[in-house]
C-alpha cells in the first residue's frame, strides 16, 4: 500500500518538525533553506493544490492558478524571511 504525503508534511520532517504547525516557527536561517530544498522540485500542475495549501498556510497570502506560480512565490516568501 502506497501512502502519499502531502507537501506540507514533507516539509515538516525535512525541516525535523515535531509538529506541522512547527513549519510556522522557522528561523530565518531555516526557511532560507527550506527555500533552497523546494526550489529544487519540479511543480507538478496536479499538486496545485498542494503547492497552494503550503503557501497560504505558510506565507498567509491567497492562492495562485498554477503550481508554479505558487512554487515561485512560496520560494521567494520564504528566501526574504
């Protein structure tokens, strides 16, 4: 049995998050590098939805009509912190 894990969740246990809501509390330092991580993958237009749940629960902003646009602004949201 495969079970799929959502964006947010592999970012939580990339990051070594006790918990999910622990992605909120990032150093500085820590979303420079989650930043790096996320830049490196390839946005799929089927994990919109994914990519969008990350960045409205991480960055508080709306969503974006194609995966790649929010990769781009999570990305960037997280590099200026």
């Amino acid at each position: 049995m495969v079970v799929e894990q959502s964006l947010l969740d592999l970012m939580a246990i990339q990051m070594k998050c006790e918990y999910l809501s622990d992605l909120r509390f990032l150093s500085p330092e820590q979303r420079r590098y989650l930043a790096q991580k996320l830049d490196r993958l390839t946005p799929r237009e089927e994990d919109l939805r994914d990519w969008n749940d990350a960045l409205v629960y991480l960055i508080d902003t709306e969503p974006e009509e194609t995966a790649a646009a929010a990769k781009e602004k999570l990305v960037d949201s997280l590099r200026d912190a």
